[in-house]
C-alpha cells in the first residue's frame, strides 16, 4: 500500500480537515517507529529506512498490505486526539493496538530474529 492510497482509504472512511502532508507525516512516524522498535530485529528487514512520504505519495509502506488497516487506523487515531475526542480516541487507540499486536504476531510466526551477540568484557 501506498502513502497515498492509505491516506485516500482513511479520507473515505473518516471525513477530515488535516491537510494531505500532515498526514503523510504521521505515516512517516509511523514507519519510522515500526521499523525502529520491531522491524529491524529481523533478518530479512531493509537495513537502512527512510521516510521522505511527503515528496513521494506513491511511496510503499512497510507493512505488508494483508494489514494495511493498521495505517487507517493510527491515521483515524490521530484525528481523534486533536480533535479532543478523548472517548473517540480511546476506542480507536484500542482498535489500533489490536490491528497492530495482529501484525506484530503474525510476523514473529513468519520471520526469523537476528542473532545478537553480547560482548562481556
């Protein structure tokens, strides 16, 4: 999935006032962290990420498409928190985060961790 399909997904499913590259920066947060605190642990993962979603709409997310939800959702979330939707925002924080455990699960079942290696000195 695409910076821009995600975005366009999002639009349909949750009409909104935050601008086309607010929004891919998020995406970018996104990615970053996914990539910073889970992705790169494993073996196959691409060794040096970087974002730039906002200069290139037709961009591939990291998260394969089979859980492309996840973008809408962090999306959706963050509409809800800045719009001071607290009751909003709690339900779609808690739809994020199992849209999000799903992905994290499925991939530990599919993918194998580096090795890491402790010096003792």
């Amino acid at each position: 999935m695409t910076v821009k399909e995600a975005i366009e997904k999002t639009d349909i499913l949750y009409p909104n006032v935050f601008s086309f590259s607010q929004k891919a920066l998020w995406l970018q947060e996104l990615d970053g962290k996914v990539f910073a605190e889970f992705l790169s642990n494993y073996k196959d993962s691409i060794e040096n990420f970087s974002g730039g979603y906002t200069l290139s709409p037709e961009k591939e997310l990291l998260i394969p498409d089979l859980f492309s939800e996840i973008y809408q959702r962090y999306l959706i979330m963050q509409f809800d928190i800045r719009d001071s939707d607290i009751t909003r925002y709690t339900n779609s924080a808690s739809l994020f985060n199992t849209a999000y455990l799903s992905f994290m699960n499925y991939y530990n079942r599919t993918h194998t961790v580096k090795e890491n290696s402790i010096n003792i000195d």
